[in-house]
C-alpha cells in the first residue's frame, strides 16, 4: 500500500497498463505537451512517445469516433474529453457508436475502450459545470464508473482498460488532490471490480446513497450526524453506476428502512431521479419514509461565487435530508 | 493537392492503347468475370430485396445501391480481400461485392437469426467481420472518424492493410466528416475515403448541400491528394482504388476518391422522387454500369454475350434460392433478446469483474486474421 | 372544428403561424423538395420558398446553432432534426447555447426558436429507434412538448412558436395518420398551453400518465380493463414534460391512491424513471402500492420484426400494469 | 479563392506612400487615437485582472487577450458600431473594444450583481446586447453556426449590418466551424469569420491540431475569399476587416479572415506553459502592437510620446476605478438565482400558456436597434 492523490492514483493506472499491454492508447486535447488541463496525463508522453499518448485537435466526436475504431482495429484507446460538459459533442458516436456496434452486429466484435471525462465545480460557469452521468448510465451497452477514492479511481480504471465493453470513466476535478492509501502494482489484485458496490460506513437508522465528490459529502455528514443527532447512518459508494450493485443498496435499505440518494446532477432527470424509481420499486415495503435526494438545483450553475456556494450539493444538505426523515 | 482525373481522361486511358485483346491495369479475363458476376449479383439481390418490402417480409428502411455497383465492386477488387471496409446504410453492395453470402444477407434483410447479425442490424447494418467487411453505418458520416481510427490500429500494429470508408456527397457536409478527414491527414494514416456522389443528399440537391460541386476540392484543406474517377465505369473505379491502396500502402498517408454515380432508384423505398426529374434519371440510366462493362467483357473476348446471358441465369437462380433460404430461416429466438448487449455482461451478485482474457481477444484477434 | 391528421395539424400550426408571423422560418434536411421524411413539410417550400423553408446540409449541430443565432436576430426558427436520434449530434447546441444563453447572459436576451424531431418505431434498427425525452426533459432552460392528439400537435405547436423560450416539441412517427377534431384558426383560441396536463378519461382506481403514443395505448388498456376487470383508470396525458403540471397529476393521484407511469423510452434512467421519483416524493402517503412502470426494456431496440413487436411498450403491457396494482 | 496577404505586403502598403502626415485606410487622427486608447485600455484592464485572480477575487476560468489586443480593437474599429460581434471565450478585447463599460466587464468578472451579466456569465461571456456585442461563447466553434444563424437573419430582414465572429485557430479543428462556414457559403450570408491564429489550441501546437498552418487554406472548401493579415499591426487587421465588411454589405457573401497573432500569457491562468519555449514568447514580445502603433502615431504626428504616456495613465486610474467599483459592488440576490432560466416561466398552476406579447420582443427589438 502507498498513500497517492486521486490524480496519481488515475495516472498510475495508465502508466501501469501502458506498460503491461502495448495496446493502450490515450488521446485527447492537451494532454502531451500541456500535460492535461488537471495534470492527470503529466509525463506520460516523454514516457510512451506520441503514437501511445496521441494529442488531438478539438474534435471530441471525432476523437471518440476514432477511438471507437481504433478499438475494432485490435487497439485499447483511451480517449480524454476535458471535461464532461464537452461531452455533449461526443454523444452520438458515444450512444450511437460505442454503445450499438456489439449489438447491432449480432456480437461479431466488441469496443474496448474507454472514455475518460471529469466533472466538477469552481465558477466554471453555466456550460462548464455540468454533470451527465444520469444519461450515460441510462444507455444500455455502456458501464459507466465514477470514482470516489484514489483505491477506487486505480482499481476501477484498470479494470476499465481490461473491459471488453465501453467504459465511461468519470472524475471529479475537486477530487484530484485528495489523498488515501492505494494497492500497489500487481497485476490483477489492484483492479477493483466494475458493477461492485461498497459499504463505506455502516450504520442502522438510514442508507445514504453517493458516489465521486458527493461520498466524502456523505461521510462527512455522518460524522456530524452521529455525533449531533445520534443518528447512525449507513453509507454505499455506488462506485459504478452502470450496472448498478442493487443487492447491496437493497440490502442496506432493508436493514435501515430509510435512503437518502445524494448526487451532483439536476434534481430533475437527474442520475438519482431514476436510481429513486429504481429503490422505491425494489424497497417500497421496507421504505418507512418517502426516499429523500440531495441534488444539483435544477438551473445552470452561475459563475457568482456567492451564488455557486449555495447551490453545490453539500454534506449540509445531506444532513438536512436526513433530518427530515427523522 | 488534388489531381482531378475527368471521367472522360480516365476511361480513354484505361481501355484506350495497346490492342483489344489486352488488358488494362493488369487485369486477368478471371477478374473481369468476377465482377461482372458481382455487379449482376448486387442488381439481381436488390430487386428481391425490393420485392420482398412490397410483400412487407422486408422492413424499416431499405435503400438500394441499384446503379453505383461499379463502385463498390470496382473499388473492393482494387483492394486487397484482408484490407478492411467500412460503409454507409446503403451497404448491400459493399456486402456483396466483399463476397458475402448472399443468403446471409437476405435473411437479414428478412430480420432472421440467420441473418450475418442474426437479425440485429437488418439492411443498413450488414457486416461480416471473418472478412473484414465491417459494417454499414447509419448515423451519416459516423464511420468516417472510426475508418480513421481503424486506420490508426493497422498503422500501429504496422499492419500492411489499408481501410476504405466509403459514404456519400450529403456527408461532407456533417462536421464529423472533416473531423475524420483531418485527423487522418495529421497522422498520414492508410485510409481511403471513397465519397459516392450521386448529387443527392436523399432530397437534397448537390447544390444545396454543398458550395463546391467537386468533393474532392474539401480534401485540399486536408492536403489529401484526390481522384475523381467516373463511378458508372468500373475500370475508371478500379484505376482509382488502385493508386490509392498503393498510395496508402506505401506509408504515403491517406487519399480521397471521389466517384460520381448516381442511385436510380429513390433514397429509399419510401421516397417520392418529386425532387429530380424522369429525364436525369433516364439520362443516368443510359450510363448504366453493367451493360457498360459487359460490352467491356465482350470487346475483350473475355465473355461471349451467352456466356454474360448465362451469368445473369445463374444469378437470379441463386437469388431465388437466396429469398427462400431467408423466408424460411427461424426468428430469432426472443430469449436471446439481452444477448451483445454487452460482450462481458456484469450480474453485481456475480464474480469479480477480472476480464477473462478470452473476452478481448476477437477485436484483436480478428485484425490479426487480416495479416 | 375540422377533423384532420396529426400530419396535417402539424402542417397546419406551419403554415398559419408563418402566414400571420414573417419571423417565423423553417429549416431541416429533406423539407423542401423532398417534403420531409415523413411528409410533414410538403407543400410549404412551395407556398413559402426558399428562404422561409430552407433546405439544409445534413448537419445537425449547425442546423440548431443557426437556428439559435437566427432567434437572436430577431427571428423564430423552427428547425427539424429529422429524426430524434440524430438529435444527439445537436445535443451540445441545445444544451449548451439555447438552453444557457438567456440565463448566462443575466436575460439580456432570449432564443426563441423550436426544435421539431420525432420519434417512433418501426424496424428502423438500434440506432434509429431511440427516444430521449428523458435527457431534453432534464434540462433548465428548455421547454419540452410531445402531443399525442392532432389537436394537440396543431395548438402546442402554436404555443411552442409563440413561446420566448427555446421548446423542443417531439412528434411521433405512428401518430402521424391518426385522426382528429382540431380547432379553427382563430389566433389565441387554437392555441394549446404549454405546461398543462389534460385528463383524458376519468377514473377512480388507479392513475396511468402517458404523453405521445402511449396515451393512446392508456386508452385503450383502459377500455380493456374497465371491460374485463371493471377497473377505473384515469388517464393523463402530461403534454408537456418540461414544465410538468404536477398539480393535475398529484390530484388525480390522491383520488386513486394508484399509479401507473408510461414511456417508450428506457426503463432505467428513462423520463418515466425521473417522473416516477418526482411522484413518490409527493404522494409517498396517497400512495398504497409501489408505482408501476411501463417502458422499453433496457436494450438497442433490434431490427428483426419477431424482437421489436415483443419489446415495443403496449396497452397489453399497460394492462398487466394494472393488474399487478390490483 | 483565397489571395493570402503576408504582413509585410499588407504594412508594407499601409504605411507606405503617400507622405507621413496623411493616413492610410481613410483613417482619421481622432479614429487613431481610440484605437490606441482601447487597446492599452484591455491590457491594463487584464493585467488588473489577472492581479485580482491571484487575490482570489475573480474565479475560474480567466483567459488573457494580452498581445493580442489589435485583432479587436482593429476589426472592431473598422466594422460600425450596429454591426454584430460575437467572440470566444477570451473576450475582454471584444467587450472593452466595443466600448463596454470597463467597471460592468470587471464587476462580471468579480461576479457581482452590477457586472455585464450579473455575475451569471463571468469571465468567459461578458455581453452587451445594447451595443450588438453578443457575448463570448465557451465552447469552442459554438458560435460560428450561431454567428452564420445572425447574418442570416440580417439578410433575411434586409438589414445592412454584417455579423463579425471571433474564434481561434484551434476551433478549426472542431466539425462546428465546417458546418458553420458551409451555410454562410450556401446562402451568401453577411458574415466575418475571424480566425485569430495565435499558434496554439491551448496546449495544442497549430501542427497537432492541422495539416495545414495558414488557416485561409480552410475557407477554399467553400469557395469563400479570405485574407490573413498581421494580427500584431492594428492597421493590417483594419485593413482587411474594411475590405472583408465592404465585401458583406455589398452582398457578395461571406468572408474569411485570418489574424497571425500570439498570446503573450499562458491560455488560462491555470497553464504552466511547459509546451512552448520562452525565447518563442520573447521573440513574439517584441512584435506587441501597442508600442508598434503607438510608434506609428508619433510618426504620423497624431500624438506625442507624452500624450502616449497621459492615455496609459488616464486608462490606469480608469481601471484602479474600475477595480474598485467591483470590489465593492453587492454580490447578486440569492434569490434572484433562478431569474432569467426561462425568459417566460411557467407556472402549472397558473394562466394559460398564450404569451403575452411584451416578452417576445425584446430579441427582436435589440435588433431593430441595430438598424
Ligand atoms: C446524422 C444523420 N442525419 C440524418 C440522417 C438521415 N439520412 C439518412 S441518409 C441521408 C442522406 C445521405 O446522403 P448521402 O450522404 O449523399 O448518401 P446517399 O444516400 O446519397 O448514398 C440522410 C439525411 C442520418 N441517417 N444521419
Ligand atoms: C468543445 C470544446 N472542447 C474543449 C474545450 C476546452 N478548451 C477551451 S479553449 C481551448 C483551446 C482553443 O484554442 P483556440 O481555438 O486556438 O483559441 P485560443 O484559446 O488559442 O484563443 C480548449 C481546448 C472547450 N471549451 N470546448
Ligand atoms: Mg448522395
Ligand atoms: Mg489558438
């Protein structure tokens, strides 16, 4: 084990699966020389030259489109968009694409790849502080992975690089210089399994669930909970939102009666919208209260600091959800 | 830049010169055979197809290649069989000119498990992957970027196949077009894109499409060198996708061929025509590549007019047993409906997600077949 | 009133709006001499030539952002994306320019335009059968219509091209033949609001909210039960999904203590997904048993007949709903 | 076709000729004097900005025009005042050029109530409807269809104003900008594009993101003219911005400009700048086209070396104001957080959806405005 930041837990993955299997690629904008606009790609390309770490020119559909290929060719691309807002150019051959061609073939070839964005706040403003991954995980032939801690931002990256399906990849910007402890290099033992939930804390009076930036919101509300309501609350790190790990949510639920569902994503439409019909289904007999969310207001961001500040999902909304429900 | 060869220049070229019986672009009279075979194959194919829709066996959309078979057969028989082939939704050429079994291709047309996707993709995605063949792409202009990617991985693994991506003219007007088109110039990778123009964009007239009525002047911006060649004249296709796989295969970087053709039938099975006239569409006909390339084969002592008759016999008899084999294969089976969704489908309550290795290969392995 | 085809109350919205209003424009690929794909445009290039009906390239990023660009300079565009699949390629100009620009530029001014596509089924295979009202519907800034009747297509549409905001209006290929009575022309009485749920029929048992095609399958599930149950549906048809009328669903609701929600588009993640945490959240205690949902199984929807006919959402599915409820 | 002006010609020309009092281009003493006053006033109000980044007082993203500022204040100068701009997101050289009020761009960019936009927008989309600046758009290439979109709406009310659209070298590369550029040409419409060639995509060198450097060679696809001028010589970018606005107005279509230029400082204040050498930035350092026109006017006797002297200071005070009046503007009203969403909301419970009137027109009107 070795204590590393979130950024080099991901750029570890890379550098250790690059090295592993020739067929790893990366590309995207301003990751050579730039080093990548988070730093998480720094170094890679005076390591693996310029035909393994690719810069590309401002074309995110053209740069997933050309992974997609460069998968059916025998290769393992990772492709980086800058950001998740960005992402929206990348859609059709994302859902169309990488997500169809397995199917739409009748099984004759697969699209191993994976699509590495980041999300996240800091008075990006309207179009730059978005977060998606409730359509992603609505569409069926992709997995779609969100990372909350540097173990799981490794593990889950290289099991992503050896998946045989589409992976979108989603980071968190303001997770990047978070620290934990990461398993060290062994082929297969550092990989964290996709479609695997983890009980982060336990707890018997509510489930809360998150995932990225908004499980350290979770965390941090349990302790304040614990410790000023007495209130024990169980928290899942849902880790991978397609597929999602429900015996784990359902178990936990059923144990605690009650759920919290915390995410970044608009209220409406949101990730945790469809995750809530999904729990409300499976646990409307344990459910002793209707099942409370933490989310994005449903308006764009706005640039004003003071403005973002009060519309960022938070541990104190989290605490606040949890108080209502007892 | 782009050295445009006029139709005209490039036929005279081809069968013009040294003597009648010999022949141009050192092709044997076996070849020549071969793809007079396959264009009556893709006409023959398609006016079962077409039947089939009347009678409701075949559904969704259904457009037909009927009139641009010199492409598509001229084009994959200047190329390499393990070169691989991308196309757009109106692909039953590129199918059958790779040599794909036409039964295969009926069936799934006809939506059955026995279809090249078991039913999965119908008419606008045949693909058969054991021969490079990869697939028609429905979203416009999709699959030019993924060429370029596929491009990359031979490029890479210095692989000597080349990638020909075939679309048509209504493409180059979708940003994805340049995006794929740049990117294989940045990174002088062996493609070759093929734009069919057939001066329609489905309703659309070249000219509203387009500010150039020459595709291939939108490869300058890319500094890909370029032929236009005549796509109702097989030979001059040929010539063409000939210097281009050379080009590409030389490590020379990728090339841009436009072919200029013409669809005499409708967009699809549903369009009305009211957008061009009878007389182009007669005019057109009058160019029709078959006849055209038959008369080729005659002049050429390499078939007899009885034995070009006879070829056409022979197909339609193969097309008939085509549409019964198709007719009369099962569905697919609906508890196979989840099936591909995923190539490494995930069950939570199951193991864990340690990618068994014999899941990735068969992208790889397949590129590897084509060495 | 006249009866008429939701095609030809389309058509009509078109051409009377552009009669009493010069501002209002047409473009799309295919609506010209073609008449659109599904013939919803014919005759209108005629009447109001090229440069009220414009014909465009096929691109559809640039088609919205043009659209959106032209709103500004004081028209109102109405652009068709041929198809809702292809709308993907113009996600990011409808997410990120005409959603944002009356909110990011603190309402200096608005995007007045609407984005016309469809939907529907048919064996057009996994990439052209998809629906993504969910994903529209989860956007600030956005208005978001699907009529499911001719008078609805006609007095919606009206209200969509009268609106200062950007409205997508999502039209359904299988509706197109089906007839109606629909409004006269007289301005402001044909106009349909946007943002108001209607009660299509009246019940006591259980509530079903459907929009688009599956109102009618609602209705029809509804003879079926009522016949051979002798179970009362009341059946919404929301209209509008962005802003969603939540007052003429939460009432129907607490009559009924039961709830059936309807979409075609994909169970996990779906608008029916969002729409059904939304209602959980506000009738948790009319409710007696978990909402029911109908919607597409989360799959590319194939091509073969035999595989489509069992996964495209029916009025059988609607009744089997239903009866689990009861 | 393309007739690629080099800087040297274009200086050459200007200032060449006809004696050193008389001015080029028709320019006036007075016009001069604005063009200098605006472009010290952008790069004292950067360098102000970039100081209150570091205080943490401005936030997120912060991208300096600085080295730059002739492209602006230039193009601007020579459009008029009704004509539309639409930029990028390095867009305080827009705003500050069209004579936004410095004190409403800084308090936008400290996220106040009293900025441009009140603190929705920031840095990256300062606008100014009243004065047709429509704003900097931050996903690159957005704005070229929309720029297209504008002109056509122009056309289309047969007003006289062209639409000027901003962006750099590195959206080229985005499929956005050949969709946007090929409807301009389809439908002849009134617009400049103005490509800002500073060499660098971010991170990205012009060779990574093009095959080719000179960015007018993107223009030739669509039959469109262009012109390159020297985006470090405010006369050389007023000319072409003269010739290209004349060409619009007079209806003969779109026109395309491309502006060799550089960024003196790094893309965003978040960039370490390890991908270009600092003898590169040196070197460029030298061409700033401050003191180069400043020098041009002593010559031309328009001002003095201490009249050049007292504008720097005047605009220094303006922007310690400017600053000031920010820092101590109010933040906006949490509960205006939902303003503007919807310029019509609507509430499910209250009236019918008919709109009133009032609230349609203001897009309209803004462009009457400009008449
Ligand atoms: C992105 C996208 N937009 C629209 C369509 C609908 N569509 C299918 S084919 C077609 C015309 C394509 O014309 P062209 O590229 O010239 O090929 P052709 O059909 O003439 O062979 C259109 C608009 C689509 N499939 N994809
Ligand atoms: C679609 C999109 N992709 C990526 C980005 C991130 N990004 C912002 S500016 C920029 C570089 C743009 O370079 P250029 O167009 O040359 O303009 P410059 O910054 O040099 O003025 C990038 C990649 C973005 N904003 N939008
Ligand atoms: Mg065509
Ligand atoms: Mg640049």
């Amino acid at each position: 084990m070795a204590e590393m930041t979130y950024r080099d837990a991901v750029r570890g993955a890379l550098r250790e699966e690059m090295a592993r299997d020739q067929r790893v690629i990366l590309m995207g904008e301003s990751i050579t020389g730039y080093g990548g606009s988070y730093a998480v790609t720094k170094g890679l390309i005076e390591e693996f030259g310029p035909r393994r770490v690719m810069e590309t020119p401002i074309a995110e559909a053209g740069i997933v489109g050309f992974a997609v290929g460069a998968a059916m060719g025998g290769l393992i691309p990772v492709a980086e968009l800058m950001t998740v807002n960005f992402a929206l150019l990348a859609l059709d051959q994302i859902v169309n694409s990488a997500a169809k061609f397995h199917y739409m073939f009748g099984g004759q070839f697969s699209v191993p790849m994976v699509v590495r964005t980041v999300s996240g706040f800091g008075q990006l403003g309207p179009t730059h502080s978005q977060t998606f991954e409730g359509w992603f995980a609505s569409v069926p032939g992709l997995k779609v992975v969100m990372p909350a801690t540097p173990a799981d931002a490794k593990g889950l990256l290289l099991a992503a690089m050896r998946d045989p399906d589409p992976v979108i990849f989603i980071e968190h910007s303001l997770l990047y210089s978070t620290r934990g402890e990461v398993a060290d290099h062994e082929v297969g033992a550092d990989e964290v399994p996709i479609g695997k939930a983890r009980v982060a804390r336990e707890g018997s009076d509510v489930t809360v669930l998150a995932y990225s930036r908004m499980l350290l919101q979770a965390m941090h509300a349990a302790e304040v909970l614990e410790r000023e309501d007495g209130i024990s609350c169980e928290v899942v790190d849902l880790r991978t939102l397609r597929p999602l790990d429900y015996p784990t949510m359902v178990r936990s639920v059923q144990r605690t009666h009650r759920l919290v569902v915390c995410g970044e994503d608009w209220r409406t439409g949101g990730f945790g919208a469809s995750l809530l019909g999904e729990m409300q289904d499976r646990c409307f007999d344990d459910l002793d209260a209707p099942i409370q969310r933490v989310a994005m207001r449903d308006v764009p961001l706005p640039y004003s600091r003071e403005l973002e500040k009060l519309l960022i999902p938070s541990s104190a909304q989290i605490v606040d959800a949890v108080r209502r429900l007892n | 830049m782009a050295t445009s060869e006029r139709p005209a220049r490039t036929r005279g070229r081809t069968n013009g010169g040294s003597g009648r019986k010999e022949l141009p672009l050192g092709l044997t009279a076996q070849q020549c055979r071969d793809m007079y075979r396959r264009m009556v194959l893709i006409r023959h194919f398609e006016d079962h197809a077409a039947e089939a829709y009347a009678q409701a066996k075949v559904g969704g959309f259904l457009h037909l290649y009927i009139g641009e078979e010199a492409v598509a057969v001229g084009a994959l028989a200047a190329a390499r069989p393990d070169d691989h082939v991308l196309g757009h939704y109106r692909d039953h050429g590129y199918a059958l000119a790779r040599g794909c079994d036409p039964k295969a291709c009926m069936a799934e047309l006809f939506g059955r498990d026995t279809g090249l996707c078991h039913g999965r993709g119908g008419s606008m995605h045949l693909a058969d992957v054991t021969r490079n063949y990869w697939g028609g792409y429905a979203i416009v202009g999709s699959h030019i970027p993924i060429g370029a990617g596929m491009a990359y991985a031979m490029q890479y693994q210095q692989r000597e196949q080349v990638v020909l991506d075939f679309f048509g003219d209504g493409a180059t007007g979708n940003g994805i077009f340049h995006e794929g088109l740049n990117m294989a110039a940045l990174w002088n990778l062996p493609v070759i894109f093929i734009c069919e123009n057939n001066l329609y964009g489905m309703g659309a007239t070249l000219a509203e499409e387009s500010p150039v009525k020459d595709m291939i002047i939108k490869a300058e911006g890319y500094t890909m060198p370029s032929l236009q060649c005549d796509g109702m004249d097989l030979l001059s296709v040929y010539e063409a996708v000939q210097k281009a796989a050379e080009h590409c295969r030389s490590g020379k970087g990728p090339f841009f061929i436009e072919a200029l053709t013409y669809r005499f039938r409708g967009h699809s099975m549903a369009d009305p025509e009211l957008y061009r006239d009878k007389e182009e569409v007669r005019r057109w006909r009058e160019l029709d590549p078959i006849p055209r390339f038959g008369q080729f084969c005659v002049e050429h002592r390499i078939s007899s007019e009885q034995e070009l008759a006879q070829v056409t016999e022979e197909v339609e008899a193969e097309m008939l047993e085509a549409v019964r084999f198709a007719d009369q294969s099962p569905w697919p089976d609906p508890s196979t409906v989840d099936d591909w969704i995923y190539a490494k489908p995930i069950d939570p309550e199951g193991e864990s997600g340690a990618r068994p290795a014999a899941l990735r290969e068969p992208a790889a392995q397949r590129a590897e077949a084509g060495r």
